[in-house]
C-alpha cells in the first residue's frame, strides 16, 4: 500500500512556483505563436506598406531637390546607409510600384525591394541587381513568375527614367543570358520560389535595359565583397539581442499573468496582462520573422 507523503510548505510552494513557470511557459508559447502568425499574415503587411510611404516621400523631396543618389555613395563620398531610397519601379504587368532601398540584408528587404550594392545603380551600364520578398511583408516579388518575354517596366531614379525589356525567367538549372556587351544594361530581378513562405530556391528574371544607359560612376563596391548576409536567402549575422531582450520579458509577463490568476483572478489578470502578453508576443515574433531567409 502506497503511503501519501503531505507536502511541506516549502516544497509546496517550490511545486507551485514550477507549475507557474510551466504555465507561464506555455502562455508566453502560445502568444509567439500567434504572434509570429499575425505577422507574417497581416502585420508584415502593414509594415511594409507603411514604410513604403515614408520612403516614397523621401525619394519625392530627393527627386525633386536634385539629391537622389545615383552611385554607391552620397554626395560626401559615403556608401549610403542601408535602407536608403534609392529608386522607383513600376512594372505595369504586375500592377507593382514599389519604391527600392539600397541593401538586401533581411531588415532592408523588409521595408521593400533592395538594390544589391556591389552592382550598378538602375539604368546603367552594367548588371544591376534587385531582391525583394516572395509571401512576407507585403511580397513586392511574389508575383515575378507571372513575367513574360517581351514585357516592360520602368525604374525611375535621380538620373532619369529607364525602360528594360524581360528577356526570361529561370530557376535553378536554367542557362544564365548571354554575356552582356559593353555599354549594355541589364537588370535581374530576384526572389524566392516554392511554397508560400517555404522557399525550395531562387527565382530570377532577367531584362534588357532598352533606353539610353546612364552615365555609370565607377563602382566603389567590388563584386563579390558583399557579406553572406546580403546574399540570396541568406539570413543575418551576429546575436539576435534584440529578440532575446524581448523573449525574456515576454516570458516574464507570462509567468507573472499565471501568477496574478492565481491571485487577482481570471477578470483582472485578463485586463491587466492580456494587452501586455500580446504585444510583447508581436514584438517577439516581429524579432523572429526578421531572421528568417530575406527572400521569404
């Protein structure tokens, strides 16, 4: 016969303080995971709207001022800071303008298409290189595949408006165009393919630039001198601090709202921590998109 041990009331409360943290666990899991499918669904959305906006007023002023960059570095020789407006697309078959930023680490491609910096600006001589996302953050790329030989679309900049031509679309395995004569431009347009949001590769399309190239300052950028993390489907580099900051409060929050249920009771810990849990799982699950594939 098995005899019942009473707990001590230091080793019940030593049992209780692990079945908050279990159930605080288990709360502050949840509102990542919801949070991370908000994001991805809706709030990416938004956000990368939003940044549209503001970068297309900052081209506006830059356009009409006369400052818009049109070479790797700024009017005081400094390479332009990531996320920095650089150009306006607008491909008709797609119904697509986007405004494009300079980089194409994960963060830049979250506010739009990115320039790849170690190639020249649109409208010059030379491979110019766009990246942009497949199904996250609004997916300013996601329609690419449905590009056609033959089709056109313009890219404005501070040196005037461009026309290219799409001469292809290739995946992996495909042949790559022709070596590009001198003084021809060409821009390749990049994005993941496979199934929404699991990448199975890359997706290029390549086009002819059809107007008059622009003048092409030299490059201060050599080829391949990019870091891993601007790379197609890369991811970024370094310690995600910021991500690690905000999982410890959120599971703070959560171990603290099983807490305050225990105490206050069901109502008060609702309206208390209920708007606290959820926006700390949406800053988490914001931290958390951004390390995944910047082509996603």
């Amino acid at each position: 016969m098995t005899v019942a041990v009473p707990l001590t009331p230091t080793r019940a409360r030593g049992v209780t303080a692990v079945r908050h943290l279990a159930r605080g666990g288990l709360l502050a899991l949840a509102a990542l995971l919801l949070g991370i499918t908000a994001q991805l669904l809706l709030v990416s959305g938004v956000q990368e709207r939003s940044a549209q906006h503001a970068a297309f007023d900052d081209l506006r002023g830059r356009l009409a001022l006369g400052t818009a960059p049109v070479a790797q570095t700024d009017l005081d020789g400094r390479l332009l800071a990531p996320g920095t407006p650089v150009a306006l697309i607008d491909v008709p078959r797609l119904g697509m303008t986007q405004v494009v930023l300079e980089g194409t680490e994960s963060g830049v491609l979250t506010d739009g298409p990115g320039h790849r910096r170690d190639t020249p600006m649109p409208g010059q001589a030379g491979t110019t290189v766009l990246m942009g996302r497949a199904a996250a953050y609004g997916a300013p790329f996601g329609s690419l595949a449905a590009l056609a030989q033959g089709d056109r679309f313009t890219v404005t900049t501070g040196q005037g408006r461009a026309t290219y031509q799409v001469s292809g679309v290739r995946r992996a395995g495909d042949p790559a165009p022709a070596p590009l004569a001198a003084g021809k431009g060409r821009m390749v347009l990049v994005t993941a393919t496979g199934t929404r949001f699991m990448p199975a590769g890359v997706l290029r399309v390549d086009a002819d630039l059809v107007s008059a190239p622009f003048r092409t300052p030299a490059a201060v950028i050599r080829s391949g001198t990019l870091p891993d993390s601007e790379e197609p489907l890369a991811r970024p580099s370094g310690v995600p601090w910021p991500l690690v900051m905000w999982l410890q409060a959120l599971l703070l929050a959560s171990v603290a709202a099983v807490w305050t249920w225990h105490r206050w009771g069901r109502h008060q810990t609702w309206i208390v921590f209920a708007p606290v849990v959820a926006v700390l799982g949406l800053q988490v699950a914001t931290r958390t998109t951004e390390l995944l594939p910047n082509l996603l």
